[in-house]
C-alpha cells in the first residue's frame, strides 16, 4: 500500500483523529442498511447490517474494531467502496456492538476466531458466490487468528481475508493504549462505552463479575482482567492476550491473507508488526509509514477515509479472482 499522508494532517495521533470525526466517510450517497437479526447456538443473537440495495455476486464481509459497528467511518467507507463496485456488502455486529445488549452472559473479544467462523459460515451457506472478509482492528486480530486456525479448510468459505490497523500482538497493543496520550484519550473513550455495557450486563447476570471494581478500572488492562478474560474462558488478561493473538498463527494461514499496519499507528507499536520471515506464504504484510489507527485519510482538507478501503477492497477482490473498477 503506497500511502502517503496529506501534507495537512502531520502525525500518527492527527492521523486517527481527524479521519474518524471530521474527514468524507463517503463519496457517493450514504450507505442505508437492512438489519437482520441471527440467533446464535448459545440462544444469544447478533445483528447483520446489509448494504441496500443488495447487489453482486461477490459479498464482501466486515467486521468492526473495539465498540464499532455499521456506522465506524471506516464500515461506512467501505459501504461506498462496495456500492461503487457492485458488491453485497455486510456488516455482522461483535455482541453487544448492534445498540442493544447481547442476552448471553459473554460479549466479545479480540481472539473470538469461533465466532468469527461461525458467522462466516452462516454467510457461506446462504451466499452462492465469492465471499471476501476484512477485519478492523480488533475484528482483524479475530479474522486473522481464525485464518491461521483454519488452515487450508478456510479456502471453501472465502476467497480471502485482510486485517486493518489489527493489534496482531495484544500484549504489545495493550500495553501502547495505556500509557501517556493514549490512556488519557483512547483509554478514556473506549472505556466510557465499555464500562455502561459491562454494568448492563452485571444486570442480567448478577455475581458475574465484581461491579465496584471494574467501574474503577483505568485502562483496559484492569477491564479485561476483570471482565473480558474471565467471561470468555481466559485464566486473566495476560493469558488473554497472549493465546488470543493473532501474530504467533499468521504462519498456518492458506488463504490469500493481507495485514496492514501503519508504522505511526499509536494502538500498535511499530515494533511488535509482523515481519515477513514471520508469516506464510499466503500473507501479504503493508506496512506503510503513515496512517495511524484506521485512518489513511486523503484529499484535499477536510479530506476523506477512502484510500484504505480502496486498496484493501481492491487487494481482495484480486486475489479472489474479481475484477473491480479502480476508483479514480
């Protein structure tokens, strides 16, 4: 990916801001969603948001980052992405994630590749064509780890995957999100959702966890020790991070797999990036200088957030075996 920052937008923390609250999500009309509601095997549900008018053989899969969903600057971007070049286009929402509070006592996390697969394979047998998945941050660490449990039986159910912006190394990632800026500007929005979700849930599920402790958590550290981890079978947060990582697996991946990563990204440390001696043959590492977190904006000011979804849409849709119209 040869991306290069807009002279007017300096600096990987600009990088992610500007692109998420200010810059063009869209270049055509605003994507309108049809919501359809799954039930899951655990009597839970997650809602799909799908691109109307549905069109396309080829369904292009995304799944949302940390408390995104169809509405993320970067789902409406590759809503306009998939409109301009005739694709079906959805959107499943993490539990939780859809604006209503999921019923089972669980939510969602970074390494929930199960999942990830099953919603796949929902799409799978309702969808005759290609199925291409990218994944956003945490939904790419969770797309990732699923690729690389799969193996080569990933190959029926997509053509290919691409993670964005993922935190492939969660303990690395953590770690950079709870310190200096990030703890007082990420760390801070993140958990003003986290922690009235987490409660909700106490509500439906007494004894769950330790109330009183989680709403004095400061970071996402104490909240994933004290929610995320024990809720999805993790022993504590170290544990967590470490076994639902991505990066350990990204070697036994045997689809067409692209990860991309800014070098500026302050969620993710230039330093824990893959390296290519450290994956397969089937994934592509973009590592481009700049970008920040999922940010990649363009043009001239205020600018707008579709240069990533075009190359990453573009990526897929060729090693899939599409063709698509190159946006100009």
């Amino acid at each position: 990916m040869n991306y290069t920052a807009p002279p007017w937008l300096p600096g990987g923390n600009l990088q992610t801001i500007w692109p998420a609250l200010y810059a063009r999500r869209v270049l055509g009309p605003r994507p309108q969603f049809r919501r359809e509601r799954w039930a899951t095997p655990d009597g839970d549900f997650i809602d799909v948001d799908w691109l109307q008018p549905a069109q396309g053989q080829t369904l292009l899969v995304l799944f949302h980052g940390l408390e995104g969903s169809s509405q993320s600057h970067y789902a409406q971007a590759f809503a306009d992405f998939a409109r301009e070049q005739g694709l079906a286009y959805a959107v499943p929402h993490f539990r939780g994630c859809s604006g209503e509070i999921n019923l089972a006592p669980r939510a969602y996390h970074s390494g929930d590749f199960e999942e990830v697969g099953w919603i796949l394979a929902r799409f799978r047998a309702r969808h005759r064509g290609p199925i291409v998945a990218v994944g956003v941050s945490l939904g790419g660490n969770a797309l990732m780890r699923w690729a690389g449990e799969m193996g080569a039986t990933a190959a029926p159910v997509v053509s290919a995957v691409a993670s964005v912006c993922a935190p492939l190394d969660l303990t690395a990632g953590g770690h950079a999100i709870g310190r200096g800026f990030n703890r007082q500007v990420y760390t801070r929005m993140f958990l003003n959702t986290m922690k009235p979700k987490a409660m909700q849930k106490l509500a439906q599920h007494p004894g769950l966890f330790d109330g009183r402790a989680l709403q004095a958590a400061r970071d996402l550290y104490e909240f994933d020790n004290l929610f995320t981890a024990p809720l999805h079978g993790f022993r504590d947060v170290d544990d967590y991070w470490q076994r639902a990582s991505a990066k350990p697996h990204l070697t036994r991946i045997r689809i067409p797999a692209l990860a991309v990563n800014a070098q500026n990204d302050p969620f993710v440390p230039a330093s824990s990036l893959p390296r290519a001696q450290g994956v397969g043959p089937h994934v592509t590492l973009w590592q481009p200088a700049h970008g920040g977190h999922v940010g990649f904006a363009g043009g001239r000011w205020p600018g707008h957030v579709r240069p990533m979804p075009d190359a990453v849409g573009q990526w897929l849709l060729r090693a899939a075996g599409q063709t698509g119209v190159t946006h100009g």
